[in-house]
C-alpha cells in the first residue's frame, strides 16, 4: 500500500512542518492566492521569522522532506525569497512526495505530477522564484511522469491572452531548456504553438490578433534557438508551423513572412515535397478562397499578400542557391547574435555608421499594408 504509507507519511510526519512554514510567510496551506503588494519590510520580518522556525525544526528526522514539500506551495505561488532560504536549509529541488509512488495519476493532483520548477514555469508572476530554483542547480530539462519539462509546461499555461509567459520561456531556453523533448503523448515545443495559432482562428477579431502577438513573440525565441518549424511534427504527417500558417496565410500572415523571413524551409523537412511544398499550399489557399470573395478589394489583398510571400521565398532561394561572399557571411554571422528576430531595431542601436545598419537589415522584406501585422480568425473573412 506505498499510496497510502506514502499518505500517513504527509499527514502525520512532516505535514505539521510545512503548515507552520505556510503560517511564517503569512499563507495558510490549501490557500491558492497570490501575495502582492507587501513592504519590504514585511517581507524582510517574514524572513526572519522563516529562519527562526527553520533553525528550531531543523534536528526533525523529516525536515528534509518537511521543506522540500513546502516548496512546492511556495514555488506555486512566486515566492522567490522564501523558495531561497528553505533551498539554503536543503529542501530538495527534484523532490518527489510519496503520495505519487503507486498512485493513480490521473487522479492526482497536478501538484504531485510536478516539481517546483515546473510549477514556477506556469504563470509570469513566479518569475523571481523560477530564477532562484534555476540559479540554484534545478534541473532545466527535468520531466515529470507525463515526460513534459518546464518549458512544456510554460508553453501550456500560455493561452496568449491571460497568461504570457514570454518571460519565463525566454529564460528557460536561455539556460538550455530542450526545444526537441517530447512528453509520452508527442506534445512538444512546436505542437503547443500550433495548437495555440489554431486557437486564435476560432477566436474573436481582437482575441485573436492578441494571442497572435504573443505566438510571433515564442515563435521568435524558438527560431533563435534553433527550432525546425517545416518539420512535420510526427511520422503521420502532423502539421509544422510552416505548413499551418502557409494553408491559412491570409489569416496566419504576419507568422508566414517571420518564418520564411528566418530562411526556414519550404517544403517538408522531414518527408520532403512528397509531404508539403510552400508554393503549392499557396495556390492551394487562393483555389478555396478566392472563389468566395464577394469583395473585389478582398480578392485583390489576397492576391497581393500571396504574391508578397512569393517574391519573399523565392529572394530565400535565390540567395541559398549562389554561395553567399565573406561580407554575407560576416552579415549573417552578426545577425544570428542579433537574434531573436524582427531585427530592425537591434540594428538601430549599434555604434555603426548608418551605411554599415544599413547593410545589417534583413533584405527578405515587404512592404506591410494595413491590417496585415496581425492574426485574423476565420469568422472575419467577407
């Protein structure tokens, strides 16, 4: 019955250590709300006070795991300072309860399924915590019993509208977060943001342009660290980001010029045409829409936007076709560390005469008309 030995154990152990730790930093245990808007000098006495209880307890045969599991519920809430001094006592970044061991997981708790980093990841308030288990020796690609890490988990919390983790994904990928791990079900970095692009085709005119920013912003660290997005995301043939914003571009466009823009692939990375070309997706879109334009004006931007992404790739492959001089490659060289992309204000900015920014700025560009720089759903096609 190692459920519930492992229940007794919470209960009857070192539950009664990690209320009195919940109490000091002034949060009862099975309370969920955030703590904002405290002095520094009510959090400085909470510290005092988190030292205090911590030094008495600190002979128990179970304060090892007493503070390792309060440090789930203070990483749940982005209590960065207390998280700092209950690691500095030894609570146990990676530390698993024994209620997990032989349960049922579906029917547990999230809490149980997830270490404090994790957790942490999940929402842009925990910012400050996420950082300190990071700074001190949490495992950035550890997973938990479904295989997903805190990237995984940053990217599902997100839905682009009440969550942005934008933060928090930046700096998980900045301290080597894998942007390749998969979890038992194949959910990866790619497929989290596909499914949030497809989201925001359901979604109203101004819900969808907001969760539109948000997928250009992730899609923009992901290309700086070296996501494939024209690999279809499964041997069955999943949709890539590429394949999906070329199908919808008119609505997708601003996520098909980054992409392409970022010299990224026009058919299939992984099963090559045979799977997908960009140039037949295009037409493809046209042969649907263009048919049920009843709005001239309409038919005529599709045409326009088709004809600018067009022109964009095939400026891509002409440049990849001819080997690029030393000048092209000290230019992309720098631009790499420019990353991530739109780089037109990071050139802006640099100590150079405006002759050699100049030469720094992408020349895969279009001219962007109105409405184009953001996602629309399909309800607002004419």
């Amino acid at each position: 019955m190692p459920f519930l030995h492992g229940f007794r154990r919470i209960i009857y152990e070192y539950q009664p250590l990690v209320d009195a730790v919940m109490r000091v930093i002034g949060l009862e245990e099975d309370s969920s709300s955030h703590t904002q808007n405290r002095s520094t000098d009510d959090e400085a006495r909470r510290c005092s006070s988190l030292v205090e209880l911590l030094e008495q307890e600190s002979k128990s045969e179970v304060f090892v795991e007493g503070i390792s599991y309060a440090l789930f519920k203070i990483a749940e809430r982005g209590l960065g300072y207390a998280a700092k001094i209950l690691l500095r006592y030894g609570a146990d970044v990676n530390f698993e309860d024994p209620v997990g061991n032989g349960a049922d997981i579906e029917k547990r708790d999230r809490i149980h399924e997830s270490s404090p980093l994790d957790l942490a990841s999940e929402e842009s308030e925990r910012l400050p915590c996420l950082l300190t288990l990071l700074d001190l020796g949490a495992n950035v690609n550890a997973r938990d019993k479904h295989g997903k890490t805190p990237l995984l988990h940053a990217l599902a919390s997100s839905d682009g509208l009440t969550v942005h983790n934008i933060e928090n994904i930046q700096l998980l990928l900045e301290r080597g977060a894998d942007i390749r791990a998969a979890t038992v079900d194949g959910e990866t970095v790619e497929s989290s943001l596909v499914f949030l692009v497809k989201e925001a085709l359901d979604a109203s005119v101004e819900d969808a342009a907001e969760i539109g920013r948000f997928c250009l912003k992730v899609t923009r660290l992901l290309l700086a660290h070296g996501v494939d997005p024209s690999s279809c995301l499964s041997e069955d043939g999943e949709l890539s980001l590429m394949q999906t914003s070329l199908e919808q571009f008119d609505l997708l466009f601003p996520l098909a010029v980054l992409l392409i823009q970022s010299g990224a692939s026009l058919v299939c990375s992984y099963h090559s045409d045979s799977c997908w070309s960009g140039y037949g997706l295009l037409f493809q879109r046209l042969q649907t829409v263009l048919p049920q334009c009843s709005d001239q004006s309409r038919a005529a931007e599709l045409l326009e936007q088709a004809e600018a992404l067009l022109d964009l790739a095939n400026r891509v492959v002409a440049c990849e076709a001819s080997p690029p001089p030393l000048r092209c490659l000290c230019r992309t060289f720098i631009r790499r560390h420019l990353q991530p992309w739109p780089l037109e204000n990071r050139v802006k900015v640099l100590p150079l005469p405006d002759r050699l920014k100049d030469f720094l700025l992408p020349e895969h560009t279009y001219t962007q008309k109105p409405g184009w720089g953001c996602f629309k759903p399909q309800q607002s096609q004419p």
